[in-house]
C-alpha cells in the first residue's frame, strides 16, 4: 500500500458518519455504488397524452452535464429508514423543491413503490428503489414530456426507468 492510500484511508478513518460535502461525497460515490432512489412523476397532459416529468441537470454536473433525468437522490447515512422499501427521506428530497414545490402539493397519488433494482454501473452494483406519482392534470405542463417522444438526450437508465414505472402509471390513468 503506498504513504498515498495510508494516509486517504487514515483520513476517511477520522471521518464522523453523516453529511459530508458536497465535494468529498462526489468523490466517495465517484468510487463506490450507492443506494438510491428514482420517481416517475406523471399527469395527464393539456393534449391528454401522459407526459413524464424531467429536470434538466446544470451545464457543471460532474456525471450528466445539461441532460434531462428523473427527480432522485441518493440515500443518505441520515436518512431514518423503516423497511427495506423506505425511501421517505431520499424521495422527499427529491420531490422538495420541484416547480417551486407545486409538484408535492399537486400529487394524487402518494409516492408507490413498484421495484428496487440491482443495476450495474462503473462503480459496480447499485441498488435503486423505483417509485411513480400522478399530478393534477390543471398544473402546466411545462418540464412534462409526452411518454412517446423523449427527448433523444435523456440519461439512458432513467428512459429505462420510465418504460419499467410507465405501466403502472397507466392503470391509474385507466380507473380515474
């Protein structure tokens, strides 16, 4: 082992469990799989197609740089967990804020679970919990794209993603 790796394992070693910063924490998961969770958020648009909810990632991030994804997180040392399909702490996070929070107070239909994933990545093996919503069909469709034409640049697991969570969406389309 190099006086290199001594000393990066000596620091991490002194490291209290919890948040960390922004920067060591993209380094730790730059070289780790992570558990994670990922939300379809669907509505009924204005032209009654069902449309899919992407955000757009900032021009500086690390992995995705300007690409449309699915609201997600990571979960967090933190994050207080019930059962192996609780992911009310990551999913919260990921809901807060969207629209200016007009997405949480807009949904009618709690958060569902529908998989957790074993999905390979660079880094190995991680473990995604897959959920879906439905929002008011009144709130704008602004950042919602109709199910059939995705934008050709979204990140591809989560066009995955929104295939796997799709179905489910639509059932409850179907008996509303």
């Amino acid at each position: 082992m190099s006086d290199e790796e001594t000393r990066a394992i000596d620091y991490l070693a002194s490291l209290e469990p919890g948040l960390l910063s922004l920067e060591l924490f993209t380094q730790i998961c730059r070289l780790s799989v992570m558990v994670t969770a990922e939300i379809a958020i669907f509505k009924k648009m204005s032209d009654k197609k069902i449309g899919v909810l992407l955000e757009l990632r900032p021009s500086d991030d690390l992995w995705w740089p300007h690409q449309p994804h699915l609201p997600g997180s990571v979960v967090l040392p933190s994050d207080t967990i019930h059962g192996i399909h609780d992911f009310s702490d990551a999913l919260e996070r990921s809901l807060s804020g969207l629209h200016n929070n007009l997405i949480s107070h807009n949904l009618t239909l709690a958060p569902q679970y529908a998989y957790s994933e074993l999905h390979r990545t660079a880094r190995g093996t991680e473990h995604t919990g897959l959920f879906y919503t439905i929002v008011e069909e009144t709130l704008a469709d602004e950042g919602f794209f109709s199910i059939d034409s995705l934008p050709d640049f979204i990140i591809d697991y989560h066009s995955r993603v929104i295939a796997l969570l799709y179905p489910f969406a639509h059932r409850e389309f179907l008996t509303r």
